[in-house]
C-alpha cells in the first residue's frame, strides 16, 4: 500500500504548464528523490503534494502509515495545516526557521497541532498549559535528537549556520510527527561534511519508519540517499527507477546535459 | 566583544558538536541562563509594577494626577492589544480607536437609553465589539501590510461616521452625557482613588495575561506566523484562525477600555475615537517597543504623560513631538523605549545578522559603540 499516490497531477500558471500529468507513489519507509533540471517544476509539485498549492487536475492521495486508523486524504483538496495535521512534514528550499525563536522553541512550534490548550489556558496559565509545555518540550529535545541537533537547544536559531539551519527544518518537522518527510533541497549551500551528515540524518529518519520524499540538485545526495528517482523535464515525468538505472537513462542525460552530449557519448 | 579563535572557528564550520557549558559561539551557556534570569525579572517586574500600580491612591491624593494614571491605564489596555496584535503576531490596525468608540457607545447608551447596570454594559459592550471584530477580521485578515492598515482605517472611519450619523441613537455629535459610574458592591467609582484601584487592576489583568502568552502554544503560533505564514501553516497552525483570534482579542481589551473611559468621565462624543487616536494607539505600541509587551506600559505611559507635560508649555506641539519620538525611535533604539535601558548600559542583545556572519567565523565590527555613541 503505497503512502502517497500522486494521480495525473496538472499545474498552470498562466499559459506555461509547470506540472503536465504527473503521476508516481511513494512507498512506505522508503526515500524517493524528485530531481530533474531548474525549471523542471519539482518545487511546484513539492507545494502540491503539501497543499500550499492546488493542482488544476488530479488527485494527490496520501495514506499515513503510521497512523493507521487515518482515512485517506486528498492532498488537492485541503489546506496546508490540514495536510501537516494529516501527516506531510516538510521543509523548505529557503530556510524558513523563525529567527527570533530558540532552537527548542523553533522545533516546539512543530508540536503545535499535538496540543490544545488555547489562548484561554495561555492567558492564566492554566495547569493544562502547564502539562502540555512541558510534554511539547520533551517531544521537541526528541525531535532534535533524532535531527542530531541535541546539544543546541538552548540557541537561538539565527546563529546556527546553514547545514544546521537544514537540521533544524527537518527537527520541526519531525516534530510534527509526519507519515511523510517532504524535503526540498536539504543540501543545497552545504559542504561536503554538512551533507554527509545530513545523508546520514535522513537515512536514520528513514529507518525509524518516516517515508522521505525529497527533491535535489546535489546528484550525489541523490545517489547515495534515494531508494528510488523520479526525474521531472518540463514538468512531465521522464523517467523513474533506481539510481543506477537513472543514471544509465539516455532520457535523463539528454534533459541534464542536452541531445549534443548524448551524440558524443555513443560512439564510445 | 571577544573574537574567537581559529579553533573555535572551525568547530563550527565543520559542525562539531560544542557542548553547553563550553563557551561556544555566541556564549550559549551565558545565553541560556539568561532566559531563565529574564524569566524571574520578568515576573518580579510584574509584581513591583502591580504593587507601584495599586498603591499609588494611598500616598497621592491629587485627583489631578490620579485623572492621568486612570487614563494611563485605559490607554494601557488597548496598547497592550496592539501590541500582542502588531508585535507578536505582526499584523496591523489602524481602526482601534473604533472599537475604543464601541465600547464607549455601548456601555454608554446601555446605561442611559436602557438601564442596563454599568458592568453589564461594559461586558455586552465587549461582546459586541467581538462580534464586530470578527465580521471584520475575517475578510480583512486575508490582507497584507498596507492593504490590511487601509482595510481597517476605512474600518474606522465608517464607525466614526455612523457614531456621528445615527443621531437618534448616539446623539450625533453632541454626544452621550450623564453616564452612570461604575459600581463596586455598594461603592461607586465616582471616587477617583477607587477608580484608580479597579481600573489598574483591570490593566494589570490584562497586562499579565499577555505577559503569559509569548512562552506558550499560542503565542509560538503567532511569533511563527509573522515570520512567514507559509512554514507556520505547514507546521498545523490554522494561520487564519489564530490571526483572527488575537485580533478579536485586542478588540475586546480596546472595547474595555473605552467602556472605563464612558463610565469615568460620564460624557463621551465622536471626535475623540478618529483615525487620529487609532494613529497615535499604533504609535504608542511602536514607540514603547514591539519585543516585549512591556513596550505597551511604555508607550501608553509616554502617550498619556507626554500631552501633560507639553500642555503646560504650548499643546500644539504635542503631535509634533510625537512625530519626531517615531523617527528618532525607529532609527536609535529599535527594540523601543522597552529596550532602551539595555542598549544604552550596553546589555543589548547582538544583532541578529551579526551573530550569524560571527558563528560563520567572520570578523564583525561592534556595532554596540556605534549605537551608543
């Protein structure tokens, strides 16, 4: 059963079709890589799939496997702090940490939806408000553990530098407890060592059951993460399969390196 | 400012784990006591302040001068509002004076057109000014910087105007007169050091509960999605919801206040609740600080003080000077008066893109001389 079904999605701006037709699943506790050149329409599709953004056709089924007793939703038709309330975690190309915040209290306001005590309880600290701050904050030091960000809760966010920066987007949205990680290029702008660390980071999330959608430029993260590719070219879906068939796909080398490239190569 | 060694510097580049207790950069330890310090400062602020407050009416008789704390405490109220409003959640009003008006206009016409008891009119006038500030807020909410600050000011204004126009119910510019007091088991607050008493404990109320907010579920939620709504909602906050929640909430302590003022001075008319005093309400929030909702005691204290002493010297400059204290605000002391006092002993806390190009291992400049000279 697969966690997310993307069915036939289209999205235009105007006149320029960004996403034409695209249809993929992801499957459970698996990391699937959304790559494709600039332009290809990954984020496009990234804001579809967590309902920032609403696609002109299709449907984007979503199933949380960790929460079984979740009906299916689709993805097209909701709002995103619904979509994040039914399980799509995600992090974001420009880093969108709250500055003003502590690490901690950056990675609490991901528990958000686990509580309830309202601006009511807020006002008078009610001991409701008490309990859950505290369950919030537990919740959160684990979150940032599993991140591998444990030792930096009581910064504040603006001083961490990118690579932990990335982390800390992922700990947030963790946080939030997802069926599915959306991660929109978690390595962009980070050395060799940050993305070593990030590539081990993601594939422990994995392995604690959390299915990784993600999107990329770095092939070599790709390639060293991703269980499956999907490769996107003027917003249609061109190839998917393994790294390695990917990387073989004459398709996605004419879309990467264009049709001269492809005529050189084969006389080899 | 210490600078730190290469060392240091390259720890973090390489984002080896430094561990709290260590001084790292940016002195975390250091930072992380000093949350749990300003926590405990911030309570004991409150206590002293609440304390000064409430006991003023035993050493100060002058009514004079207890007139002006009264009114420092209504306008204490919706500035507060504001402040949790524009500071925390980051959106803007320019028609508060309006709901100021409805609270007025309620308790005033429920007490004198319909006998209704004064305390039942100030909490139905509140009421009233809810449901206003949802009908409101839910289309206007939808809109963004300038275009919310015009939705709400055009809001405003037509308050203003029907206030002025619905001579049968409002009395038209002539106002409504002979409120009745408030009353307090027997006790009417006619008398100003009663008043006082109950008036700033209504602020303090109000001042606490927002103390309350920025460490909480809420509060994160606001913080978060004035910073960019798109990560908040995507995070599980219902972005529309909590922005109209705290609108509704700044309508209500608005509405309160103006519901003290009718029962305080007994004649209330329109021109007092124009776009002027929605103005200045936005001005005080920002002159006082918009990082702490203590901003809100400063700037409500400066608003209500500043017109006195300058009265004695020539009115007219009042607006002027209030002019002038935006701009040398804004560029001198961004955190407000509420930030005042540490900026200039020094205590400031860095600024933001500075910590972030020095945890990067670049050379910064101290800005801090700069700021202080």
């Amino acid at each position: 059963m697969p966690v997310l079904r993307v069915e036939g999605v289209t999205r235009r701006f105007g006149g320029v079709t960004a996403v034409k037709e695209v249809s993929f699943q992801v499957h459970e506790a698996q990391i699937k890589a959304l790559i494709g050149p600039n332009g290809a329409g990954k984020t496009t599709l990234f804001n579809l799939v967590s309902a920032i953004d609403r696609p002109d056709d299709g449907r984007i089924l979503f199933r949380n496997p960790i929460r079984t007793g979740d009906a299916q939703i689709d993805l097209a038709r909701t709002s995103p702090h619904r979509a994040s309330r039914a399980g799509i975690g995600r992090t974001f190309q420009h880093s969108q940490i709250f500055e003003e915040l502590s690490v901690l209290d950056n990675v609490k306001v991901g528990r958000h939806a686990h509580g309830r005590a309202g601006l009511f309880s807020a006002f008078l600290t009610l001991p409701r408000q008490r309990r859950e701050e505290a369950a919030a904050e537990e919740a959160a030091r684990r979150a940032l553990q599993r991140a591998g960000l444990g030792d930096k809760t009581e910064i504040e966010a603006d001083s961490l530098p990118l690579g932990e920066r990335h982390l800390l987007e992922i700990a947030r949205a963790l946080a939030t407890e997802p069926g599915l990680l959306l991660l929109d290029e978690p390595a962009a702008g980070l050395n060799n060592e940050e993305t070593e660390r990030l590539a081990e980071t993601v594939r422990r999330i994995r392995d604690d059951g959390v299915t990784v959608l993600l999107v990329e430029h770095d092939m070599g993260f790709v390639m060293e993460v991703s269980d499956e590719v999907v490769v996107l070219d003027y917003g249609e879906k061109i190839a998917e399969g393994s790294p390695l068939m990917i990387r073989s796909n004459p398709e996605v080398i004419r879309a990467y390196l264009g049709e001269d490239y492809l005529a050189e190569e084969e006389p080899r | 400012m210490p600078r730190f060694g290469q060392g240091e510097r390259a720890g973090s580049a390489t984002g080896e784990a430094v561990k709290a207790g260590e001084v790292g950069p940016g002195g975390w330890e250091r930072r992380g006591r000093g949350r749990a310090w300003s926590w405990a400062r911030g309570n004991l602020a409150f206590l002293l302040f609440s304390l000064v407050a409430l006991t003023v009416p035993l050493y100060l008789t002058n009514s004079y001068y207890l007139s002006i704390l009264a009114f420092f405490a209504i306008r204490l109220m919706p500035t507060i509002g504001l402040n949790l409003l524009l500071g925390q959640a980051g959106q803007i009003s320019l028609g508060h004076a309006a709901f100021i008006g409805l609270g007025a206009y309620g308790s005033a016409l429920l007490t004198t057109r319909w006998g209704l008891d004064p305390w039942a009119a100030v909490f139905l006038a509140a009421l009233l000014s809810a449901l206003v500030a949802v009908l409101i807020g839910v289309p206007a909410l939808r809109l963004k910087g300038h275009y919310l600050a015009m939705a709400t000011l055009g809001f405003g204004e037509i308050v203003l105007i029907l206030l002025v126009q619905l001579k049968g119910l409002t009395g038209g510019t002539d106002g409504v007169v002979s409120i009745p007091p408030l009353e307090l088991g027997g006790w009417s607050l006619a008398d100003p050091r009663l008043f006082h008493v109950v008036v700033w404990s209504a602020a303090l109320i109000m001042l606490r509960m927002a103390l309350n907010l920025p460490r909480t579920r809420t509060g994160r939620a606001l913080i978060a999605l004035h910073r960019t709504e798109i990560a908040a909602s995507s995070l599980g906050i219902d972005v529309a919801f909590h922005k109209l929640q705290v609108f509704v909430v700044s309508a209500i302590f608005a509405s309160i206040a103006g519901s003290f003022l009718a029962h305080y001075v007994m004649f209330i008319s329109p021109e007092g609740f124009g776009v002027t005093l929605s103005v200045l309400l936005v001005a005080g929030a920002v002159i006082g600080g918009l990082a702490t909702v203590w901003g809100a005691v400063w700037g409500a204290g400066l608003m209500v003080l500043l017109p006195e002493v300058l009265a004695r010297y020539n009115e007219d400059y009042t607006l002027l000077v209030f002019g002038l204290l935006v701009i040398v605000v804004m560029i001198f002391l961004p955190e407000g008066l509420a930030g005042a006092p540490a900026r200039l002993l020094g205590l400031r806390r860095t600024l933001p893109d500075t910590v972030a190009r020095r945890s990067q291992g670049e050379p910064v400049e101290d800005r801090g001389s700069e700021c202080r000279s």
